[in-house]
C-alpha cells in the first residue's frame, strides 16, 4: 500500500494554510497514495505555546472543518487523517484526529487521550483528555491504530491499539525545540523521540507512522520566542526499519510504500504477544508501585 505524510510550515492565516494542504493532498494522491496522513492540528498555528481564551474560537468552525476534509478525501479518492480542534460543547473541547474513508464518509475519530503541559506547550488549558479510548479505525486501507503526539511517550497506548487488532500505529505530531537550548540536548530529544515510535514498531510487530510540523513558529505572547518544529517526518516498519524520512527543514510529501503483511511474518519470528504474562502486569493500572 502507497502512503503519503505531508509534512509543512503553515502560511499566513488559515485560508491559506488549508488551501495548501489540500494542493499536497492532490499532490499525494496523483502519485498513488491510498492513504494520506496530516500532522497535528494542521490548519492553524501551534497556538497552544501560550495561554488565551479567545483562541478557543479556532474551534468554532469545527463542523465545517470536517466536511471540508471529508471533501477533499472523496474528491482524491484517499483515507485522510486530519487532526483537528474540536469544540464538543461551550467549554468543552479536544485534539481531535479524524479518519475519512476515500468517499468523504467518517471512518473514525479518536480524541487525544494523554495531554502534556510544559513552557510552550499549554494544551490542558485547550484540551480535555479524550475518552473514546485505545480504539483503532477500520477503514479500506486496513485497521488504523491513530494516536496524537504526546501518546508517542506511552506504551501503553501503542500495546493496546495492537491489542485490538491494529495494522499499523500513526502518530499526527507537533513537536520541536527552542533555538536557545543546547545543541546536545536538541539532539537527545530528537533521538529519543524516534527511538520511542521505533520501539513501539518493533514492540508490537506494526509499522508506524509519524508526521510532524516543520518550521519556526513564533511565540505571539512575546514569553518565548517560539517553536523551532523539526520535521524530520517518518515510516518505520514491524522490525523498526526505517522506511522513509522526511528533512528536519523544508515541506515535503514524502511517499511510502508499506507492506502490511510483512507483520504476519515478523510476528511469527519474534512473537512477543503470545509471550505477554499477562497474569503478572496488574501493577500497570497503579500510579506508581510505592
């Protein structure tokens, strides 16, 4: 199966921010792409690097956001994961990922379930933690084990899409680095942020794919000077082979080619699930085993 991660900068407001993306949709699907997947909350800005309640009104258009996308999955003929900001009722909102089957219908949504607050990065003040569970989407392409960023950092979450029957993990990302911090430790979170996915690949005998932003972002509170997203967009597969990666500094639809049956042959050599004691893991649902 031929799949897409379209891997950009955003552009001066929305309008044309969502018209681009939907060109390299285009793009993608021209070249054969069955499945075409966005980064996280592709249409707008990273506006949760500071705190401001008008920014809830991003979400407003909510409804029409997903018809948009669903046109633009039937229009091309592909499965799209979106990742959108999605007002549930007044107050009440998530990162939301939605899944289109390649005529405009709802195939899924998933609601990000782990939410991180850090300088930079205030998402518990936009997002409530989802609660439609570790539940993968069926769709044309396969059954699609889609979680958010900050999920990339739980295991768990990646164990249990798999145990539900999963074909491959996908990750719509937001993640970068500030232009002041060390060299050195710029470098450890990147390794460890592919390292991560990697070992959720070979943990589970899936391919996985994670799509990230790219480019500067200012910070328009003036507390920092923004986000510095490092791209650097990629496909592993079962065994945590790299398939195909994206540059850490420019646009790009990268096209990939996965082979999903190549799980059934890895899970066969290395048969981690049917050697899961699941008799001992109880201390999994502690907070922590004082």
């Amino acid at each position: 199966m031929k799949i897409a991660l379209i891997q950009h900068s955003v552009r001066a407001n929305k309008e044309s921010t969502i018209e681009a993306t939907a060109a390299m949709v285009k793009e993608a699907a021209s070249q054969g792409a069955e499945l075409v997947v966005l980064q996280e909350l592709h249409q707008t800005p990273y506006f949760c690097q500071y705190e401001d309640t008008d920014l809830f009104n991003l979400a407003e258009s909510y409804k029409e956001d997903v018809a948009y996308w669903a046109q633009v999955a039937k229009e091309n003929g592909v499965v799209l994961v979106a990742s959108l900001f999605e007002k549930r009722a007044p107050g009440l909102y998530h990162n939301s990922a939605v899944v289109f089957e390649k005529d405009g219908s709802i195939a899924g949504k998933y609601r990000k379930m782990h939410i991180p607050d850090d300088p930079g990065f205030y998402e518990k003040f936009y997002f409530t933690p989802g609660d439609l569970g570790f539940e993968p989407v069926d769709t044309s392409v396969g059954k699609l084990g889609v979680l958010v960023c900050w999920d990339q950092w739980y295991p768990e979450a990646a164990r249990l899409m798999a145990l539900k029957g999963a074909e491959m993990l996908i990750y719509p990302t937001a993640i970068g680095w500030f232009d002041k911090d060390d060299e050195d430790e710029k470098r450890r979170q990147k390794d460890a942020w592919t390292t991560v996915q990697r070992g959720h690949a070979v943990a589970n005998g899936l391919p996985l794919v994670a799509v990230n932003r790219v480019g500067f972002e200012k910070d328009e509170s003036g507390v920092l000077d923004g986000i510095r997203f490092w791209g650097s967009s990629f496909v592993c597969g079962p065994q945590g082979e790299m398939l195909a990666e994206a540059p850490s500094d420019k646009e790009v639809t990268l096209i990939c080619d996965i082979d999903l049956a190549r799980s059934e042959e890895v899970r066969r050599w290395w048969p981690f699930l049917r050697d899961r004691r699941i008799d001992a893991y109880g201390g999994l649902l502690k907070r922590f085993i004082d």
